[in-house]
C-alpha cells in the first residue's frame, strides 16, 4: 500500500505533482516531497508540512521554494504554495 494515500486529501493531485516532478528531473525536490508528513490541497492553495528540519531550512532559503511553486503552479493548477512548519 502507498504511504502517500495517508498524508493528505488529494491523493491523485498530489501523484500529478511527483510525477511533474519526476518528468522534469527534479529529483532533490521531488525526494523532500515524498518525505512530507502532511499535505493539503484547498480551493487553490497547496499547504505542505515538510518531514524534517532539514527539508525545512532547505525550501526557507535560496530558490528552492519558488521553483516547487512554480512546478506545483503547472501541475496542479494551484495559485499559491504554503509551508507549515513542523
């Protein structure tokens, strides 16, 4: 049984966006994304509440974050991407 059917409400969106990712050889980001411990999909907003505090100092800095949201953006049709912290 996947583990990702668990971790948030959208399953399918949420295989749309790893799959982007896979696609597009974003592996580091797409491995941090299948380590999270929550996400949720709500009108057009993405909430992720990353697995580690490491994945989470790695999306706080740099560009890391704006290219998920971009890839999220095309992917799944979201407006905007948010991060919970831990």
């Amino acid at each position: 049984m996947s583990e990702r059917t668990e971790k948030g409400n959208n399953p399918s969106l949420w295989q749309k966006l790893l799959d982007e990712l896979d696609e597009k050889l974003q592996l580091g980001l797409l491995d941090r994304l299948k380590r999270v411990k929550a996400y949720h999909f709500e009108s057009d907003l993405l909430f992720i509440e990353l697995g580690t505090e490491e994945d989470e100092a790695y999306f706080r800095k740099g560009g890391a974050f704006q290219h998920l949201e971009l890839i999220a953006q095309d992917a799944t049709g979201v407006r905007e991407l948010r991060l919970r912290s831990r």
